[in-house]
C-alpha cells in the first residue's frame, strides 16, 4: 500500500478510496484462490455426449462432456491432454468428486497425485490445482451433497472413453 503514497499526497478522499479497492483485490486473490472470476458460466459449455475446451483464461489442453445434469448433481467427464492443467480454483458451493478413469492426475498444491481408479473428494473452499503431464481422463461429479457417493459408470460410457 505504500506505493499509493507516491501517487497522492496526504491521505485525501481518493487515497482512501484506493486503498479500499486495492483491499478488494487482495481479497479475491487472496492465496491465489480463483473461482474463475473472469470467466462467465457461458463461457464454461457443458454439452452432453459432446467434447467441448474449457476457456484459455482458466486451462490449457482440458476438454469436458456433460453426461448428467439434475438439481442435485452435474455430472461430466474430463479429459487432460498431456502437459494440461486448470489454473488453481475453488468451488462457490460444490463439492467436486472424481475418480481417474486413465491415466493420472495431480494436484500441484498439495503433490498428490491420483492414478486409474483412485477417487478424490475437493470440499467447496479447498484450493486445487490440478495438472496432467501425460494426459488424464476423468469421471467428475459437482454437487452440494457432501456425502455424495459416485456411481460406476456404464460399460457404453467407458467403451466410449477408450479411444480418449
């Protein structure tokens, strides 16, 4: 907040309207914590049984198929090409599920690392940033249901996937 200083002298009214926005900057990316402010939900396309690229702004080689949307739960899978990421997030409400259908995923945050069929459980507030070096495909549910249990996907889905 000292560089404010050089700007203004004294600490008139617009100093203290500075210093209240840079305040809320800070906050929201505060630990570098993104619940992908600059992306809109319309940006985000979720098409059933359709691959579709996650936006630029929050991945680099990450495609996602919806496969089940209710009230309660959306369900999709997610597919890392090799060296892909999604930029260190947090979820507003949901808790993400997953479980790594092939290859293996990594959470650069905290080094775990997830390979076919180990599952995983993010709460809402919890900090991810998840990577793929070789490339990664992975059943992921988003949901406010806490105890949320995944179901097996069906043997069309995963025969679907293999060519993934």
């Amino acid at each position: 907040m000292d560089v404010l200083k050089e700007f203004f002298t004294g600490k008139s009214d617009n100093y203290s309207k500075a210093i209240q926005r840079l305040k809320k900057v800070k906050e929201t990316f505060e630990g570098f914590a993104i619940a992908f402010p600059d992306v809109t939900s319309d940006e985000i396309i979720l098409i059933k049984d359709k691959w579709e690229k996650l936006p630029k702004q929050i991945s680099r080689g990450v495609k996602t198929m919806a496969l089940n949307f209710t009230a309660k739960a959306k369900s999709l899978i997610v597919n890392y090409e090799p060296n892909a990421y999604i930029v260190p997030h947090t979820k507003k409400t949901e808790y993400e599920f997953g479980k790594i259908i092939k290859g293996k995923l990594t959470n650069k945050l905290t080094g775990k690392t997830y390979i076919k069929d180990d599952e995983y459980k993010f709460s809402p507030t919890e900090l991810r940033y998840l990577t793929s070096q070789n490339g990664c495909v992975v059943y992921s549910v988003l949901t406010e249901n806490k105890d949320y249990k995944l179901k097996s996907l069906s043997k069309k889905i995963l025969n679907k996937l293999e060519s993934v």
